[in-house]
C-alpha cells in the first residue's frame, strides 16, 4: 500500500508546485495574467509527473484482461458514453446549486493561451489518468483489493481532489467510468482518450459561452440530468455488449 501513499503525495507536490511556480511567475500581475502562468506552470509540472511516474515503475499501463483492438466501434460508444455522462453530472451539479469556488473564472481566463489549452486538454487528463487509474488501481489491487473496489476508491480520490462540489460531482461519475474502462479493457488508453475528449468538450463549451449568464434553471437542469444519466447508462450498456462481443470473438479465433 506504499505505493498508493507514495502517488498521491507525488500528485499533491505536483499540485503545491505548480501554485507556487505559477505565484512566482505572475507576482504583481493582473489576475488573468495569474491564471494563464497557473495554466502553463501545470504543463510542466503535468509533464514532469507523469514522467516521474513512468520513472519510478508506479504507473500500468495495462492491466491483465482479454484486451480487445482498441480502434473499434466500442471505443467511440465509450467515448460518446463519458461525453453524456458528463453533461449528467453537471445537471445534478447545478440543480444541487453546487458552488465551484471560482473555478469556472479561472478557466475561462485561461482560455487565451495555447499552452494553457494544451494542459486542459491534454496534458492535465494525461496526468489524471496516471495517478488515478493507471497509478492507484493496480497499487491498490497489487495490496489486495477487489478491483473493482479499487476503482472505485480512485474515483472517489479523484473527485475530491476537485476542491468542490460543482466539479467534484461529475468528476466523480466520470471517474467511475473511466475506472470501469480500465479495469474492462486493461488499457490505460481509452480512459485517457476519454478524459481528454471530456475536458475537451468542456473548453469548447467555455469558447462558445461568454461567460455572462452562467445560471440553469431549474427544469433545464433537470432534463440535463436525465438526457444525460440516460444516454450514458444505454451507451455503457453498448459497450459492454459490444466489448464482451470481441472479447468473445478474439478467444474463439485463440
């Protein structure tokens, strides 16, 4: 269970790093311009943990499983299955009146700068991916644990490291998901690819909103939820289906 301690305090250090490198690099500057040295300094440091991860043999890739090709119909049903889940989430978030301290600002502030961008996008879900499935799920599941309970347990660290409810809500089902994908297909790769189009989807959203009104009422909120939830739950069930199929059809051709 060491290695569980040892990758989320790397996690952590990573995340006090970057707020005091970001600190550094904007002192006596505006607060967008804070925002976009925030959103570079993580670059780096996303990079750099993930190479430390890589380093020290604390992140699997792969998982033992009847891997099916990962180029396959299933993998866009799982991705279209995050993207739903995701607009679930914020649906339950906002008729929860769940507050994200800020972080949609900050975000949006952000959005001026391609390497800020680029960490959102990908380097910052890369990471994520890491730590949390690539990184606790096998440590967890090497000391013992289930692991499905394993992935679980990551998901719900991955939730709470959001630092509130807006976020941690649908970083908590997402988490969930991108868990089950890991742990069904053995490959680290999809939950990424999943990760990244969500996060995605999300800067694209900010690009097309101008931030003025971020308000939902109420029924809107509630038909968010339910469309979402929906379609994940019939597109999750897709992917099983559709993995079980190929898993079925690579251990006949065997």
């Amino acid at each position: 269970m060491w290695k569980v301690v040892l990758i989320l305090l790397l996690y952590f250090l990573q995340q006090a790093g970057t707020a005091i490198a970001a600190a550094v690099m904007a002192s006596g500057q505006p607060e967008t311009a804070r925002a976009v040295a925030l959103g570079e300094a993580s670059l780096v440091a996303n990079v750099a943990l993930v190479g430390i991860l890589l380093a020290c043999g604390l992140t699997a890739r792969r998982l033992p499983a009847n891997r099916p090709p990962f180029f396959t119909a299933a993998t866009a049903v799982a991705l279209l299955a995050a993207l739903a889940l995701t607009f679930g989430g914020n649906g339950l978030s906002f008729l929860l009146g769940a507050d994200d301290d800020g972080t949609t600002d900050l975000f949006r502030a952000m959005m001026g700068s391609p390497l800020c961008l680029l960490s959102l996008a990908v380097a910052g879900p890369v990471a994520e991916e890491a730590v949390f499935r690539a990184g606790l799920i096998p440590a967890m599941t090497r000391a013992g644990l289930n692991r499905w309970a394993a992935a679980a347990l990551a998901a719900l660290a991955f939730a709470l490291v959001h630092g509130n409810a807006a976020q941690g809500i649908p970083a908590l089902l997402t988490g969930l998901l991108l868990g089950a994908f890991y742990v069904v297909t053995g490959d680290v790769r999809l939950s990424v690819a999943a990760h990244v189009a969500v996060n995605s989807m999300g800067l694209a959203s900010y690009a097309l909103s101008d931030g003025s009104d971020t308000a939902v009422p109420t029924p809107e909120a509630f038909a968010l939820m339910l469309t979402g939830l929906g379609a994940a739950a019939a597109l999750v069930v897709w992917w099983w289906k559709l993995t079980h199929k190929k898993q079925g059809n690579c251990l006949h051709a065997s």
